[in-house]
C-alpha cells in the first residue's frame, strides 16, 4: 500500500513541475493554472485568470499543458480541464 501512495505522490510531483515550467508562459498573458487532481494516468486541471475564458485555451490545453506534463510525467494519457 505504501508503495502505491509514493508512486503517487512522485506523480503529482511530477506534474506540478511540469505545470510550474508553463506557469511562467499564462502568466505572461494574466492567466494561471492550478492542479486539480491526478487519477491513475489522469490529470485534471482549472484554467484560471484570462485562460479560463480565451478563445485558443482548448489548444492551449492540447499543445501546451497536455505535451508538457507528458514530456514530465510519460504515464500519464490524458489532462481534462475542469
């Protein structure tokens, strides 16, 4: 069980630097992004600031958050912003 619950939390950790490496790049432009949860290869994200309401998030999601966090973290298959 122990084991499980450190490969979990290498995992979100993985994730969270993945997302701090774009954080810079949303940030530039007023927006943000927040880790929501991580489910076995799952990533749930929150767009906040002007992310959350600008017309290219969903490529921006797709192209920037998705590849990164997979380029971080190669187990993971898909990120769902909620």
């Amino acid at each position: 069980m122990n084991n499980i619950n450190q490969i979990q939390e290498e995992l979100v950790t993985k994730v969270m630097d993945a997302l701090d490496s774009i954080r810079p790049f949303l940030q530039k432009d007023g927006g943000d992004i927040e880790l929501v949860d991580v489910q076995e290869d799952k990533v749930y994200v929150k767009l906040l600031g002007n992310c959350s309401s600008c017309g290219i998030s969903a490529s921006t999601m797709k192209l920037g958050v998705e590849n990164t966090i997979k380029q971080f973290a190669p187990e993971i298959q898909e990120v769902i912003s909620v």
